[in-house]
C-alpha cells in the first residue's frame, strides 16, 4: 500500500472516529474532527503532512 492511500485511509477513519465519538460520547470531540480538517487543508497548499513523515519513516514507499 501507498503512502498516499495509507494517508486517506487513516484521515477517513479519524475523522468517522471523531464523529462517533462526538455522537456517543461529546460533543468536544469535534475539535478533533476539525484539527483533521485543518491539517488536510493545509496539507493541501504547503504539500506537507506530519503523518506522511511519519509513515516514510515506517517505510511506506510513495
């Protein structure tokens, strides 16, 4: 598996974590589920992740 579809894999389940988490649990767990939302937006413009360093150094290839 890629780094990139590992990447949306792990987004996708913590956000839907979050979520659920929020439902069940509280409500302040959508800050969480925004910090997600910040992170892949920001990602998007400056092209850098905290967690694809962390997966390459795992050994993900790209």
């Amino acid at each position: 598996m890629t780094i990139e579809r590992t990447l949306r894999g792990i987004a996708g389940a913590m956000i839907l974590l979050s979520a659920a988490l929020a439902y069940w649990h509280s409500p302040y767990w959508l800050w969480f589920t925004a910090f997600v939302g910040v992170n892949l937006l920001q990602s998007a413009f400056t092209n850098w992740c905290p967690m694809i360093t962390f997966l390459k150094k795992l050994g993900l290839k790209s």
